[in-house]
C-alpha cells in the first residue's frame, strides 16, 4: 500500500502597526520572540519605531521622528543598534536597556536609495554604505568616540554589499563590483581591504555569513542563464559555487548560520 503524506506549514499574519512603512528589517533576541524595526521612504510622514513581540501582543516604540529610509538593524547579546539616514546624513542608534535610545549623525554620507550593512564586534560597530559622490563603497567604525573612515572600492555601484565581523573583530565584506566585474569577497587586514573576485556573473546584492569554524558563506543572485540563487563558499583556498535555486528574481534578504546545517 502506498501512502501519500501531505505536510502544511500555514503562515500567521499580523499586524504590527499601519501607516506608510517601505522598509524592514527583524531579528530574533536572545528569547526567541521577534523584534522588528521599521520606517519609511525618506520623503515620507513616517516615524523610524521598534516592536517587539511578547508572545502575546506587540509593544511598539519610537526611534525618532524621521523616516529612516533603507535601515540596518542587528541584534547583539540583546543590545539593539540600528542604522538610517534622513535623506543626507548617515546616523547611528543603539539601545543599551530597554527603549532609551542614543542617536547620533556620523558625520558621512550614503546614497539614501541604497542598502546600508552593520555588522557590530566586541569593540565596536561596522558599516558600509554606497557613497552619494559616486561609485564608492565606503566602510565606516566608531574608535574612542570618533568615526572613521576608509574606502573599499572606487568601482562599486549602489544596491547590497554585506558586512560581517569575525569572532577576532576583522570586518569581511562581499559586494558587486564594476571593474573587475562581479562579485568580489574583501577582509581587512590592517588598513588594506584584501580583495578575490568570487563570481564574474553575479551578486548585484549579497549576503555574507561567517560559522563558527571561520567558514565563509556568501548567498546572491547570479546574472547568468536562468538567474539563479548561488551559494559560494571557500573549499582548499578555492571558492566553490552551489545553485540553490533557478530564479533569483525575488531577491536575496538574509543568511543565517545554523549549527551543522552550514
């Protein structure tokens, strides 16, 4: 006898807040419940809020009276950081305990119709944003309270770069490049960005990923035939290139590394 077992996963579907909210970003704390943190287009009435579920209901705050555009939001060992721009200015937000938040200009400039990346190590936070000036990919870090600066590349177009810190607080970034073209892998070493091209056909956004072995993952949309979702990885100094999928043409959103899985 045959026996055909059909296996249902259904969706619940809430609703956080309503308004005119373009972008998201979520992230699970450390009691597995949801916390999301929302805005809208920088031309927009909308305030950039936090919400978080209780298991029940969800409480909603208010980051601040801008819009926030395109975010980045991460959480770490329950601290909340969160990155948005008004328009011109790139700032900076984290909330240390509970919902007081400090909010701070960082002095720099990102496109505001291109994805910024955070990352946050043991010392201190990350980004990397496309510059409003031209096709650079700018990565920034707080030092004893001042920003800093450097360029990654001079060749990079706006969309997705993907910023990840390691457990020795090195940045690692994957983005699309125009010259060399494709995807490039880059890790800073000192104060240079070492750079490998990954893949000459893909990786308009990317996702980049590191385990707990220092393995490195990177999740993107290839632009060859059938536009497929390609996992890279690195196997004896060479990077190994899996399809996941055929058709990228819903976009890559996020990575994570899960224990024995990756």
């Amino acid at each position: 006898m045959n026996i055909i077992l059909f296996i249902i996963f259904l969706w619940n579907i809430e609703v956080i807040d309503s308004g005119g909210y373009s972008y998201t970003s979520l992230e699970i704390n450390s009691s597995n419940m949801p916390q999301v943190v929302y805005g809208g287009d920088i031309n927009s009435l909308s305030y950039l809020k936090y919400a978080i579920y209780n298991g029940a209901n969800w409480s909603t705050f208010i980051i601040d009276s801008l819009p926030g555009g395109i975010i980045s939001f991460i959480n770490k060992r329950d601290s909340i950081y969160v990155v948005y721009t008004d328009g011109i200015s790139l700032f900076f937000a984290r909330s240390l305990i509970g919902n007081v938040w400090v909010k701070e200009n960082t002095g720099f400039f990102p496109d505001p119709y291109d994805a910024l990346s955070m990352d946050v190590d043991s010392l201190r936070p990350n980004i990397v944003f496309f510059s409003n000036s031209g096709n650079y990919l700018v990565h920034i870090y707080k030092e004893n309270g001042i920003w800093y600066s450097d360029t990654v590349s001079n060749n990079s177009p706006g969309d997705g770069a993907s910023i990840f810190t390691d457990s020795q607080n090195i940045p690692h970034l994957s983005f699309f490049s125009i010259s060399p073209t494709g995807l490039i892998y880059a890790k800073r070493q000192g104060n240079v960005w070492m750079k490998e091209n990954v893949d000459n056909t893909g990786g308009s956004v990317s996702c980049l990923r590191i385990n707990e072995n220092g393995e490195i993952y990177i999740l993107y949309p290839s632009f060859s035939s059938e536009s497929p979702v390609v996992l890279a990885y690195k196997l004896n100094q060479n990077w190994v290139l899996e399809k996941l999928r055929d058709s990228s043409l819903s976009g890559i959103e996020a990575m994570e590394i899960f224990e024995n899985k990756i």
